[in-house]
C-alpha cells in the first residue's frame, strides 16, 4: 500500500510541475528557443557505434523529455532545461561478445541552447539549430558481455535541426557506459513556442531600452561605422562628393596586395532634403555576404538616423543617433579631396577596365610609416563617375 501511495504522489508531482509549466507566463524575446517550460519532446535514435573493445553494432535510443525550466535575462531566454527518460537497444556484430543483444533504461538531465532571432552569421539556418546534452545514469537490464556493470554513466550530445516547430532532425554523438557511437534521429515537440519579438533597436531620446537590445544596436552601429568609413574615408581620405545627383551611385572595388579577396563597396545618394540633409545608401560585399544600411547626414556631416534590413525578421531595423554620437568628419583626422587639390599625389594617368566600363582616370599615390609599419594607398579616379 505504501508503495503505490509513492506512484501517486510521484505522478501527482509530475502533473503539478508539468501543469505550472505549461502555464508559465512567456515574455517575448529577441534571442530564444524553440522551447517552452512545460513542452513534451518525444524522440527516437538510430546509432552505429561500439561496444569497447569490440567491433560496431547498432543501436536504438527512444525517449521522451519534459521541459522545465527556461532562465531568461531581459529579453535574452535561449537556455532550456529538462528531464529526459531514455532507453537503448544493441545489437552487437562481434562473435567474441557473450551476447549479441543489450538494453537499458535511463534517466537524464538535458540542457537547450537555441539561436531564433541571432542573424550575424545564417539566420536561415541558425534559427532552426538548437544544440542540446543529456548527462545521467542508465540501468543495464542486458549486457554485451556478462561482467560488465549494470549501472552506467550516459550523455548524449549533437544538434536538432527544426523542419518546423514541432518536427526536428537530429545528429550527435552518444555514450551508453562501454557503448559509444555517432547518431541520427527524429523529436516531435508538442507545447507552445514562446515568440521571437521583432528587434526594435531605436532609442528616442529619453527612451530607457533592455540591455541585451542595446547590445544589438551596438553591434548593428559598429558594424555600421566599419562600412561607413570604408565608403567615405578609405585610407584617411574622402573625396568630395557633391557632385552626386539623386539617383547617381559609385561601386568601389578595395583589393589589398597581401590578400586575394575583393571587397566592393557600393554608395549611392538616394534624396537630398530642404534642410540641407541627404540620405545615402551604402553596402559592403565580402565572400558572398552583402550588408545594406541607409543613413540621414547633416549638412556638416554629422549622422542623424540610420536604417538597415533586418534579415532575421525580414523587416527593416532604424537607429537614431544620440547628439553627440554620430561621426563626423571632422572628428577624425581626415580632410576632403576634389580634382582641384589632389595634384601633390597624382602620379599620373591610366586608362582602367571595371565592370562599369573603362575610364581615363588619375592615379593617386599616398603612403606614410609609423614605427615599424608603413602603408602605401592607390585611387584610380575620373571626373566622368561621381
């Protein structure tokens, strides 16, 4: 009687947390998961791997795992944490094991780690990879060989793959006590999935934002600047760029002489506005990868706003710039070149092929040493292109 009033209360148990779980207030986040406290995960393995010592065998890992706790910070919440029950069943190939046949059961703790909502890398793909381990103790109720032990330390660890929210693949690396092996699978997810906000990473000023947005921001304005001084100041100079009509851009192909790969950097005026402002258009191509801002300058060159696609959401992102905050020319060591005033570094004259055509164009030499290190610039510029 005592024994099954412990069944109760271990399933009652069960239900309660399982239940508080499934009803766990969701906040939205900019970097989750695809799990939600409470969701049942149910899975199934097929390995080739190698009782210790012998040659390889197949084995079988079904399970079901109950998610319980997902830690969130701000609007940061990737991290999932459960409870897994898991079996398996070997089929060994060595004639030399005693029997060709284990099985076990066990019980295991798992940890999530998802990537909805990171977009610097392939948020095609990365938004559906969810990394995952289990580390427990299995219980042995057949054995390879008759003096192994029946007790045994288990972890499984490798990477879903979410065909849709509820239908993963799986791939990783499993190790049943003397069993080892590399696996494939199948999980089927039933439970909500908490939402993946829109990344909204303006600040107006007087606007208090979450420390993991604000941290998004930065890294969308650092990379920003990069582009943004690669297109205007390449090599400590900018050349004058008012003779841009609304519609006209120019594509800027930078090669280094220790490195093989071209980096093209496209800069287009897109409207110039009755207070003097202009927006632009800039992107940087590198392998394959393309990055695309568009940006509001002030008639002395100071950044006012800026807005980029958001591939992640499909959606475009905007940032104001603080006061204070946006480069300027002038707060760098730069100075504006025109045809008038780059005579002291024309070296002569050439006629170049490009994709846009070919140009009678100036060569423009500059070159400086600090320290150790020296740096040697070349512009081939036309007055025909912008």
């Amino acid at each position: 009687m005592m024994k099954n009033k412990k069944v109760v209360y271990l399933v009652l148990a069960l239900f309660l947390v399982f239940s508080f779980s499934s009803t766990a207030e969701e906040n939205d986040v900019w970097w989750g998961s695809w799990y939600s406290p409470g969701n049942l995960a149910f899975s199934v393995r097929g390995a080739y791997e190698t009782p210790s010592g012998y040659s390889a065998g197949v084995g079988i890992y079904p399970g079901a795992e109950l998610l319980l706790y997902k830690p969130s910070y701000e609007s940061i919440a990737p991290f999932d944490f459960g409870l897994a029950a898991r079996g398996h069943i070997g089929i060994g190939f060595d004639n030399s094991l005693d029997n060709s046949l284990s099985a076990g059961i066990g019980a295991l703790a798992t940890f999530h780690i998802g990537f909805r909502g990171i977009e610097f890398i392939d948020p095609a793909i990365m938004a559906k990879l969810d990394y995952f381990a289990e580390v427990g103790l299995g219980f042995n109720l057949m054995n390879y060989n008759d003096d192994d032990d029946n007790l045994v330390f288990c972890t499984l660890t490798g990477v879903n793959y979410f065909v849709n929210p509820t239908v993963s693949l799986s791939a990783g690396y499993n190790k049943w006590g003397t069993v080892s092996g590399a696996f494939i699978g199948l999980q089927l997810r039933f439970g909500p999935s908490p939402d993946i906000s829109e990344l909204v990473i303006e600040t107006p000023s007087g606007s208090m934002a979450a420390p993991g947005k604000i941290m998004m921001a930065q890294m969308y304005v650092s990379q920003f600047y990069a582009i943004y001084w690669y297109a205007f100041a390449a090599g400590g100079f900018y050349f004058d760029d008012s003779t841009y009509e609304e519609g006209e851009g120019t594509v800027w192909a930078l090669t280094s002489s220790d490195e093989k790969d071209e980096l093209l950097i496209e800069k287009a005026l897109l409207k110039k506005n009755a207070d003097g402002s202009r927006w632009w258009r800039v992107a940087f191509t590198s392998d394959g990868d393309r990055f695309v801002y568009e940006y509001r300058v002030a008639p002395d060159f100071t950044l006012l706003e800026m807005k980029f696609k958001d591939v992640g959401e499909n959606k475009v992102g905007e940032y104001t710039f603080k006061e204070g905050e946006g480069a300027q020319y002038g707060s760098a060591s730069v100075q504006p070149i025109t045809s008038d005033d780059y005579g002291q570094y024309r070296t002569g004259s050439q006629k170049i092929t490009v994709q846009g055509g070919t140009f009678s164009t100036d060569l423009l030499e500059y070159g400086f040493v600090s320290g150790e290190d020296s740096w040697s610039y070349k512009w081939w510029v036309s007055k025909d292109v912008p």
